[in-house]
C-alpha cells in the first residue's frame, strides 16, 4: 500500500471516530431535540467504519485494477453516509454538515485535483437535495425548527457548496503539488546518486594512487591503484597517520604542499617502493579544508630503469674505452710473441731459458685470444646477411672442430638435421655460435660422452631452432643466470667471454638463446633464429 493511501485510511479512522465520539457526547448528555433515532447514527459511523476497511484490504490486496472507479465509488458512498448522518443530525442545522471534507479529501488526495472537484460536486448534490427534499417536506425532517425560510437554506447551501469546492480544488492541488515535488526529489536523487557513482568510478579508474587524510593527518579514503601500489587493502590503512606510511617524508600535510616530491615507502612484506607524489587541499561543497589529497605514483621502475640505464650508458663507454686499450694491447703482444719466437729459434739457450720462453709464448697467446674473444665481445663485426644452409654450416663447423686442439678424442657426435634448413645469416658469425657452443660441450664432457647437434623448422616454416646438447657435469643452479654475463668463468684460463658472444650474436640476428642444464647429466643450448 502506498504511504498516502495509509495516511488516507488513518485519517479517515480518526476522523470517523471524533464523529462517533461527539455523537456519543451528545447521546449521554441527553441532547437529543434535534436528533432521529441514535441507532441510526451508529448504524452509519459503522458504514462509514466498513468504507475505511474496505478500501485499506483493498489496497493492501492491490487487488486494485481500476483505482479510479474505486474511489469515486467510495466518495459516492461516503457522501450518501455523510448525507444520512446530516438528515439525523438536523439536516439543515447539522454541525455534521463538515463531515463532506472527509469524501472530498480521499477523492482530492488520491485522483487529485480532478478527484476533488468531482467529490464537491458529488456533495453538494447530495447536501442540496437533502435541504431541498426537508424543505418541501418531501421527507420528513427530524428537526423541530422547521421549515426555515428559503433565503436561509440557499444561504447555507451557497456556504457550503464555497467549502466543498474549494476543499476539493486545495486538496487536488496539493496532492498534485506533492507528487510532482516526489518525481523531482526522485529524479534529483538519481542524478545524485549517478554523480557519486562517475566519481566514485573515476577515482577508482584513475592510474595513479590517491589517498585522502583529515586534519589529523589520518587516513581517510585509499582508491584501487593506490591499494595496489602500496600492496594492501584499504581497510590496512585507514586511521594510520600519513606519517608512518611515507616515514622519509619530512613535510607538514597540513600546509597543504601542492609541489610534485619523491619519497620510499614500506610494503607490507617488507618491499621498499619510490614514489612520486603531490599534494593538494581537500575542501567540502562550502569550500572548507578538511583534510590534504595525496596523489601517488610508483616510481619504482621507472627508477630501476634509470639506474640500468645510467649503467648500461657506463659500460658502453668503459667498453670503447677498454676496446681501445685491447687494439692497443694486440699489437705490442703480437711483436713479442714474435720476437720470442725468433729468438727461440735462433738462441742455443739453456734448458730453463727455452721453459721460459715456452712459458712466455703460452701467455702471450693466451692473452691474445682473450682480446680476441673480448673485441668480438665489445665490438662485434657488422651483420654480412646470406642464404646461410644450416645443415652445411654444422658440417663444416664441425669438420674444422673436430680437428682443433679443442676437441677431445673419446667424444662422441651425432646430427639430427631436418630437411631443408635455410636461413638469412651472417654464416661467419654463426660459424662463431657453434664453435662457442662446441667448446662450452666438449670442456662440460671432460674427454667422454656424446655432443648433439638438432636443427629443425618450425610447422610455419618461419623459425630455426637450433640445439647442441652434451652429456657433461652440467650448469649448478646458483651459476646459470650467471653464465651470459661477460667474464664469468669456472675454468681456468676461460675469458667467460663464449656465451656473452654467443648470446649477442644471436640477439642481434633476432633470435633467442635459453638453456637447460641437469647436473651430471648434461646441458643443452637452444638456439631460435629467424627464418628471413
Ligand atoms: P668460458 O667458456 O670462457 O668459461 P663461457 O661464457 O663460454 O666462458 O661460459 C661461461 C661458463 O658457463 C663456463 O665457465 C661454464 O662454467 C659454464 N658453461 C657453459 N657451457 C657449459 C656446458 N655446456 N656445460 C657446463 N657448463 C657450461
């Protein structure tokens, strides 16, 4: 039931019962002169009553198709009870005679202005025949005063028909009022409400942190990127002072800083995170400041980038600088080599002295190998592109490798090639790759075991996996992020400098390079390269 029509059947309830009340004063006060039999007064407040019942089950079923038919059928009703009530009481003289309003109301609150009208019409009706009919004595009239003059009836007929009207054009008009005031109220509450919703939607859109604190510095509101940032829910947060999320940060929040400034703050698990913030006033609809809004960033990559950045930009020119130094190295190298090896030649030395010659020869050509292997590193020749055929390259690769000072008798090999493996290379470079490879396996294998060469192309035709796998010690865990980083090495007199080459070559062809490796039971190298 709708809250009017509650309203409605309350009113129509107190209002039938101050009748029966002021009907059962006069009863027990015995003013009875203008009054037909009592029972009859009763037996209409108890219609009046059953109208009220009625018309509440009826609403409460909402068993009500026809709300209009209803109501005019009520105010009808009502007016003919009223119209009863009023002959009893004295007709003409009936203080009942107000008692018209309580049809008026329902139908002006319910059907509104139209409603109104049509219960004023339907009352005068009513009134203005009952006078009408006592009158001419077409009835009788239970008053002892009658019959009045003429003039005395219009003029209480006139008085009330201004009433009725004017009851049921107020009432209309109000019940209009208050519903258009409702659909207003509805319809600004909605905007309301989708307002809050956009905002809501777009500070927890937002990319960036945005925490809120009161004038206590306490947390207020944290939004979802801020949650992420900081790596904990909201709830964690609130009621904290400000102060102990960002403990590096110095500044009052209360002076309201707008500056951009950087600072750490602590995860919950410990992590330390760089954050950009800023710093604004937080005011109401009044414009007063309740609290500072805080809008952060992490920094924390975009710092890390920085710093491999500032890093990378070091070794770049460290490695043009030692390059340098290695050209110059090269030189003076090759001359002595050359100069001991002359003077070995032609010199009868002493036994110790050919030792330290032969010692000195080693070195120096130890030493020039690692400032080969360190040139090709830090400066690798240009990219020379042609048909390179995979299967070929092994071959041949393998033909010199295997009659190298590198390669240990006891080593088995084996080749598992697909068809057709054509690729764009620079075949010198990859010549380097297998090589690098080669040696890393037959070292791991220390004299025995089984080197595997696999080349195949993927079912798109568009990439080469190539794979050299050994039997040998294997990779410890702890050493094989380790192993692409220039100079390390687990051997003696490795420059640490094969795969860091390797790995190069291979990126600046566009491929990949990835390992796997068990202990004692081997390593494999997989190497992915485009077809084109
Ligand atoms: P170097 O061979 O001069 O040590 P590399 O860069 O070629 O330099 O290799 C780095 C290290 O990686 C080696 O010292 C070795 O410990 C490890 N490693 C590389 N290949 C293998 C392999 N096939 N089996 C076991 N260890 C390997």
């Amino acid at each position: 039931m709708k809250p009017q029509s509650t309203k409605l059947v309350r009113y129509r309830l107190i209002l039938t019962t101050v009748t029966l009340l002021m009907g059962l004063f006069f009863h027990l006060q015995g003013i009875s002169a203008f009054w037909g039999p009592f029972f009859l007064f009763y037996f209409f407040i108890f219609l009046l009553y059953g109208n009220t019942i009625a018309f509440a089950l009826l609403m409460r079923l909402k068993k009500v198709k026809n709300l209009s038919f209803l109501i005019y059928t009520q105010t009808t009703a009502d007016a003919l009870i009223i119209t009863g009530i009023i002959y009893i009481t004295g007709g003409g003289e009936s203080g009942f005679t107000p008692l018209y309003i309580l049809a008026i109301l329902e139908s002006g609150v319910m059907l509104e202005r139209k409603g109104g009208l049509m219960a004023a019409t339907v009352c005068s009706i009513y009134y203005g025949l009952l006078l009408n009919l006592q009158h001419f004595w077409v009835i009788p009239s239970l008053s002892a005063r009658l019959p009045y003059h003429g003039n005395v009836l219009i003029y209480t007929f006139l008085f009330y028909l201004l009433a009725f009207y004017m009851a049921g054009y107020l009432t209309g008009y109000l019940a209009e009022e208050v519903r258009k005031r409702g659909k207003e109220l509805i319809q600004t509450k909605e905007d309301y409400d989708r307002l809050e919703a956009f905002n809501r939607d777009v500070i927890q859109s937002m990319m960036s942190g945005l925490l809120t604190i009161n004038p206590k510095d306490q947390i207020t509101f944290l939004n979802k990127a801020g949650e992420a940032i900081l790596g904990a829910k909201a709830a964690v947060y609130k009621n904290r002072l400000i102060k102990d999320l960002f403990p590096a940060l110095k500044e009052n929040f209360r002076e309201g800083l707008r500056s951009r400034m950087e600072t750490t703050a602590e995860k919950p698990d410990g992590e330390q995170i760089k954050l950009g913030l800023s710093i604004s006033p937080l005011k109401d609809h009044r414009g007063n400041k309740v609290g500072q809004i805080i809008i952060f960033q992490d920094l924390t990559l975009i710092k890390d980038m920085e710093e491999s950045m500032r890093k990378s930009e070091m070794m770049a020119t460290i490695g043009q600088l030692a390059a340098g130094i290695a050209h110059e190295i090269r030189n003076p190298l090759a001359s002595i080599s050359g100069a001991i090896q002359l003077l070995k030649e032609e010199e009868e030395g002493g036994e110790s002295s050919d030792r330290l010659m032969e010692i000195v020869l080693a070195e120096s050509g130890r030493l020039n190998r690692l400032i080969t292997d360190f040139l090709l590193y830090a400066q690798p020749p240009k990219l020379n592109k042609k048909k390179v055929d995979i299967a070929g390259l092994v071959d041949s690769t393998l033909e010199v490798f295997s009659r190298s000072p590198q390669w240990t008798q006891g080593t088995k090999l084996a080749k598992i090639m697909g068809p057709n493996i054509t690729i764009a290379a620079d075949p010198q470079q990859l010549e380097q790759v297998l090589w690098n490879l080669f040696i890393n396996a037959v070292d791991a294998m220390e004299g025995k075991g089984l080197l595997e060469i696999r080349a195949h192309k993927d079912d798109e035709g568009k990439i080469v996996t190539l794979e050299v796998s050994d039997t040998g010690k294997g990779i410890p865990p702890k050493d094989i992020k380790k192993i692409f980083d220039p100079f390390f090495t687990t051997k003696d007199g490795g420059s640490g400098l094969g795969l860091s080459i390797v790995h190069k070559i291979v990126e600046i062809h566009g491929g990949t390079l990835a390992v796997e490796s068990r202990h004692n039971r081997g390593t494999t190298f997989t190497v992915t390269l485009p077809v084109a």
